[in-house]
C-alpha cells in the first residue's frame, strides 16, 4: 500500500517537472487496516534513492461515519462496549434505530496534498 | 486536480497540489467493473474469506458438491505458490483457476479480472473465488463479487471475531466452521455468532462443519442459492 502511495505521488510530481518533494499530506480512514506507524516506517525506506527522499508525511486519521439507510441516521460509528467482551467492539448497528447501518467515511486513504520544489 | 498553489521565493518554485487520489479507490473501481461483467453475463460470484485452516477450502468442496447439478459453477483458487487446494476442488468436476499471488496476501480487483479472462463466463452461472488464507487484508480489496463470506472456526479461540471487526464488516455472510470441535476447544459458537450479530446486525450466520457438510444447506440459503 505505502509503495503505491510512494508510487502515485512520484508520478504527480513527474507530471509536474518538480525537483525535490517537500511534504505529502496523507488522509488514512481509521476503518482501513493500515497501520499509521508502518505506512511511516515503509515510507521513510521506500523514499531513499527517490525524489522525495526527506520529505515530510503528514498523515491525518479519519473517523468512521455510518449511515443508516433504514431512519436515515448519519454520524460517528458506535462502540458496543459489553464487559464480557473485553474491549469496546465497533458495530454498524443503527444507535437510532437499532437496524445495519453503512459506512459512509474512513475507509478512505487519500494523497491529499503534495508539495514540491519546481 | 482541484488546486495548485505555485509560491515564488527567490529562484525556487514551491508548487503545492491537491491530487485527492484515493489509493484504495483504483480497487473500488476495478470491482465494480468485475461486478457489471459478471451481472452481464448472469453470473453470480462470492468472495470467501478467512484464516489460513478455517476451512475455505473444504467447505468450497462441499458447496460444489450440493450445488453442481444446479449451477454451472467455475472456482479461483488464491494460493501463494502451490495448486493442492486447486486439485482438491478440481476433483468434483468443475473448471478451476489458481491465481497464485507470490507473496501477496490477498486478492485484489485487478487478479480477478485476468483470471476471468482465462474463462467464459457464458459457461458459467456461479463463480466461487477463495481468497489467500488470511483475515485482515483481503478484507480492504473488494473482488466485485455479489457476496461475500468470512469463514471462522472454532480452533480459532474465542476472540476472533472482535479482535476483527472490520473484516466482519466487509461481509455479508459469515460461517462458523468446525462445530464439532466446539466442545473440545471450549468455543461456544452461539457467542461468536452473537458477536458477529453485534457487530453487523444484518450479518447471516452459518454453522457449519465442512468435513461432514453439515450446516452446507444452512449456508447456501444464507447466500441466496
């Protein structure tokens, strides 16, 4: 994933006839299975030997947010937070009405920003 | 490309842009084209998930078996490097590809798509895909399958199911295999069904064990079949 993040940004840079990149602003769902500490760890050894070598990553996290398509319900994704489970599990449940929700936001990982030397 | 900043200081140009490129959402898109395909051509697909020994590939076996009379049905096999799981399913008597993925740990969007080249999906009327053994990454690439099921098993201990929810999440069906063995390995299964329940309150459940095909009817009308 961080290698076509890496990727996609040497190809805008390409694209633009820049010189050096400076800084990538990354925004990373927090219902995507990537890990913030290895997109940076992959990051920092994919860059060498590129263009965006020293560059600063940014990354922003994005909450979850569901909508239920039953009341039409639409904000944050709840937690069950049942003592027999341990840890608070997330669930799609409706706190609405109580019917499957979708999501509507955080699975998303978006190279918001680029900034470049020309 | 919605802004770019061009900022002049001295001889150097700072450009500043905004691609909003959505690194997962190639997949998406490449999904959705594997979805409008099969739909053209009648074909229904479903994407099975799960750890590496849940029971996958056994249970594809014994769908195969209950429903080939009744569909024509074709199989891609994820596999890292080898066809035994293939050979398994090949054995009743349906066109099986292995897509073998080297090192990667799951099935994307795009490997689905040269695989169905390598069939006619005029022939077909099912199309079972059993993803690389594994019960996290698969579930951030979509297939472009109709459904999609999560196969947990009991050997797995007790917490599998919220120590993933995510993956749940993805799916539309979920089995819990090994029923069996639920006793011995002090698993309840009514618990994890419950939890999938929590999680994903319009989740269907199957309680399967896929040695014998017991829970299989369960599973097909859980997946519409």
């Amino acid at each position: 994933m961080t290698a076509q993040i890496v990727d996609s940004v040497l190809e805008e840079a390409k694209k633009q006839d820049a010189k050096r990149v400076t800084e990538v602003h990354l925004v990373i769902g927090k219902l995507t299975f990537l890990g913030i500490e290895q997109v940076r760890f992959a990051y920092n050894i994919l860059v060498n030997d590129t263009i965006m070598k020293g560059s600063k990553l940014i990354i922003e996290e994005k909450d979850g947010v569901i909508e239920c398509p039953s009341c039409g319900y639409k904000g944050a994704i709840q937690c069950e937070d049942d003592p027999a489970y341990h840890v608070p599990i997330p669930t799609l449940r409706c706190p609405k009405c109580g019917k499957a929700a979708k999501i509507l936001e955080g699975k998303e990982c978006t190279i918001k920003r680029i900034k470049m030397l020309k | 490309m919605a802004n770019n900043k061009e900022v002049v200081k001295g001889e150097e140009v700072t450009l500043e842009i905004e691609p909003g490129t959505d690194i997962l959402e190639v997949n998406k898109q490449l999904a959705q084209k594997n979805l409008k395909l099969m739909r053209e051509h009648n074909v229904k697909a479903i994407d099975v998930m799960g750890s590496i020994g849940a029971g996958k590939t056994s249970l594809i076996e014994k769908l195969v078996q209950a429903l080939k009379h009744k569909y024509r049905i074709a199989v891609f096999k994820g596999d890292l490097t080898t066809t035994i799981d293939a050979d398994r399913i090949g054995r009743h008597g349906v066109k099986v590809v292995t897509i073998n993925t080297g090192l990667e740990c799951h099935l994307d969007a795009n490997v689905v798509a040269r695989a169905v080249e390598r069939i006619s999906l005029q022939d077909i009327d099912l199309l079972i895909i059993e993803n690389v053994g594994n019960l996290i990454c698969p579930a951030e690439f979509p297939l472009g399958t109709e459904k999609r099921v999560v196969v947990v098993s009991v050997t797995e201990g007790p917490y599998m199911v919220i120590k993933h929810p995510f993956t749940f999440m993805t799916a539309d069906v979920t089995v819990i295999n090994k029923k069996d063995l639920a006793e011995i390995m002090k698993v309840d299964a009514k618990q994890l069904e419950k939890q999938v329940k929590e999680i994903k309150p319009d989740m269907k459940v199957a309680v399967t064990n896929a040695l014998t095909g017991e829970g299989i009817e369960e599973l097909i009308e859980a997946l519409e079949l």
